[in-house]
C-alpha cells in the first residue's frame, strides 16, 4: 500500500440569504500544495470580479491583496481555512483543508477521481 499523500481538499459553496436553505456545493478540487490550493480561489475571484458589485468585489480584492497571504501561511501550518465573500443575497463561500489523499487500490494514475481522502483532523 502506497503512504498518503498530503495535500489539500478544497471547496466552493453558494447560499441564497434569503431562503434560509443550507449551502450547496458547487464545486471541489484536490489540491497538492499550499499555492495550488490558495490560487483556485485567487483565479476564481479574478474571473467573476468584474460581475460583482462594489460590495463584494471589495471583499474579493482585499482579500486577493491581504488576505491571500494569511491564508497561505495558515496553510503551511496545516490549519483549514475559508474565504468568504456576498453578492447581493448570496454568499459564496470557499473551504480549504489539509488532508491526506489515499490512492485507490485499482488505480495507477491521477485521473481526477483515483484518490480518496480523509481529513487527519478527525
């Protein structure tokens, strides 16, 4: 059996303000280091920045220019984080953390779905 590889399990969920609904994941990502998992949201609020309002796109840029960092090191401390940020009634939400990945026995190559993952925190 192959040791676990470390790296991050990453998330964006939306939540409508208005409905009182929970939050829905629309999207994950495995990440393998600290960087890697940092620049999907980085990238991500640099792509719909344009489409927000003044409001959220402050938030989105503040942290792009000082949060980012203390997100960074937060995770080279191997501690979970969350980036925030509301657009009108809607709270997009993104999650980082540490796990370790665990390869699937019938597998032999990353194609996207050959690991699982368990969070050492637990």
């Amino acid at each position: 059996m192959k040791t676990p590889t470390p790296g991050y399990w990453c998330e964006c969920w939306t939540q409508d303000l208005t409905t009182g609904q929970p939050p829905a994941l629309r999207a994950s990502f495995d990440a393998y280091t600290a960087p890697q998992a940092d620049r999907w949201i980085a990238v991500t609020l640099r792509t719909i920045s344009p489409a927000l309002d003044a409001d959220a796109s402050e938030e989105a840029w503040d942290w792009l220019y000082n949060g980012r960092i203390d997100t960074r090191r937060a995770l080279l401390r191997a501690e979970p984080c969350t980036v925030s940020i509301t657009q009108a009634n809607t709270r997009i939400t993104w999650t980082i953390r540490p796990v370790l990945f665990v390869t699937l026995a019938h597998r032999t190559e990353h194609h996207g779905s050959q690991f699982s993952w368990f969070d050492p925190g637990v």
